[in-house]
C-alpha cells in the first residue's frame, strides 16, 4: 500500500467512475483497475461493487476513506516540513520516454518529484522507446521511461513502474480483403502485419508468432508504437500494441482487440545508469520510489 494507490482509491470513491479518475490521475482505466485490486488483496476485502453501469463503495471501502485521508494528510505535511532544505537543491534533469509514456505515466512522477524539488529544471525529450537504453547508456540523457529489455545491462538500474498488457488489434471496419482473411478463423498466416521495428514489443511480437507457428507478411514495421494504431485504424492491416498506447490513441475506437490471443506484458520503468546513483539530482528521483 502506497501514497499514490491511496491517492487513487480516494478520487475514484469521489468519482466512481474509473474512466474518469484514470482520466484526471493520468493512467490508464487497466492500470486504475489493478491498483485497486492489490489494494483489496492486501485488505482481504472488496472496496467496490462494480458492474457495468455502475460503480458503488462497499462497507469496507468506506470504512477506508478516512484512514487513506489521514495517512495521506501526514504524509504531505511530513513532505511540506523536510521541503524546507530540500527545495534549495538546483540542477536540470533530461528525461527521455515516448509520446504515450509522457501522458500516462510520467505526470505522476513529475507532480511528486516537483512537489519536493521544484527548483530543478526538467528538460524532457520524446521518442522511440527502443531508443531509450541507448540514450541512457550514451549519457544523452539521465533518466529514462522504457519497457524493460530482454537482456538488461549490467551498467542499468531499472525501478518497475507497471505492467503493461499487450493486444492484437485489427480495424473495426476492415476492407474486404482483410474482413475476409478475420472471418477465416482468423488466418493469422495470410493476415498482413504492423509492428514495432524493434524493442521489447517486437520481441513479444514474434515470440507470439512462433508459438502460432506463423510468419506472416510484415506490411511496416514502425519506429515507436503510437502509429501503429492508426495504421491499423485505416485498414492497413492487423498491429501488435501495448494496451496503454492503444487506449490513449485518438484513433481507438476505430480498432478491435482479440482477447483471447495472449501475448506477454511489458515491464515498464524508470532506468539509469548506476555509476550515476550518487549524482545529486538523479539521486534525488531515485529516492521517490
């Protein structure tokens, strides 16, 4: 149980409404959904009655409300106090991650880490995320939000932030060609793919399709993810995504997802060089998690 899972419950219990909390807390409805349900795994109780019209408090979740109010309440004030000597550290941190990650993900971070050191200037740079360990390695950046590696470095620190699930997606409305080739089974082998050109999301990618035992035609491989979703919108074939690009994408309700075809989550996380551990600003992030 941590501040920011408490933070959450307690907006949704104002809200009841996990598309609008997930909306205003910056993270995503699948995301929203897991923090609660650790949340009620630690309790041992349900904290919400949930259907899909509705969402209600149950006697335990209300009995929570007060306790996460006051724990938080300390917390902040405790924060307050020791910003006093904090607050004189300066510096710049350049941090690196993709279009969808700046909008999902890093606000948390940033709300808290500027909360305590808002001298700091952040500098902030979006991009491929397959580029990011590159980028951390080659010291073009200090910090960097990116799904974990198959082979991680030695020279790495990575802090997990999340899972992130991933789908097989298909155009809501495919043109006849590709409609033809779903209503077949789908026939995954004949089905003309768009996937990440390389990283973690392409290797989850083809590790699926060995497990099919399927070599499809690659009609484009993409330099990040966000555009794989509107390719696949526009009828340009089937895509591979993680679940958090696909949700934030403006061109979302214009695909459809296989649930039954699984394919294996992302780790997402902050990741750093270690020789870089004692350098005061990036310092000061680490110690937030």
């Amino acid at each position: 149980m941590n501040i920011k899972n408490l933070q959450l419950f307690l907006h949704l219990s104002d809200s009841l409404s996990f598309h609008h909390t997930a909306q205003s807390m910056h993270i995503s409805p699948s995301a929203l959904s897991r923090v609660i349900q650790r949340l009620e795994q630690e309790l041992g109780q349900s904290l919400f009655r949930r259907d899909n019209r509705s969402v209600e408090l149950t006697m335990a979740g209300k009995k929570l409300i007060p306790v996460a109010t006051t724990i938080i309440s300390n917390w902040l004030s405790l924060k307050t106090e020791l910003n006093s000597d904090s607050s004189l550290l300066q510096g710049k941190l350049k941090i690196f991650c993709s279009v969808t990650a700046s909008y999902s993900h890093l606000p948390a971070i940033l709300t808290a880490f500027r909360h305590r050191y808002p001298q700091i200037e952040i500098q902030l740079l979006t991009g491929d995320s397959a580029l990011a360990i590159d980028k951390v390695l080659n010291d073009e950046v200090d910090v960097a939000i990116t799904a974990k590696p198959e082979q991680l470095s030695a020279k790495l620190t990575y802090i997990e932030l999340d899972h992130i699930p991933m789908s097989v997606i298909a155009p809501t409305i495919a043109p006849l060609a590709i409609q033809q080739l779903l209503n077949q089974g789908p026939n995954w082998q004949a089905l003309p793919f768009i996937l990440a050109e390389s990283g973690p999301a392409r290797s989850r990618a083809n590790t699926w399709f060995k497990e099919k035992k399927i070599s499809p035609p690659i009609y484009a491989q993409i330099s990040g993810h966000e555009a794989i979703v509107s390719m696949v919108a526009l009828g340009c074939g089937i895509g591979i995504a993680p679940d958090v690009v696909i949700n934030n994408s403006p061109m979302s309700d214009k695909v459809q997802r296989f649930p039954a075809e699984l394919i294996a989550p992302l780790s997402l996380g902050l990741c750093c060089k270690q020789s870089r551990h004692q350098e005061n600003v990036l310092k000061a992030l680490l110690q937030l998690f």
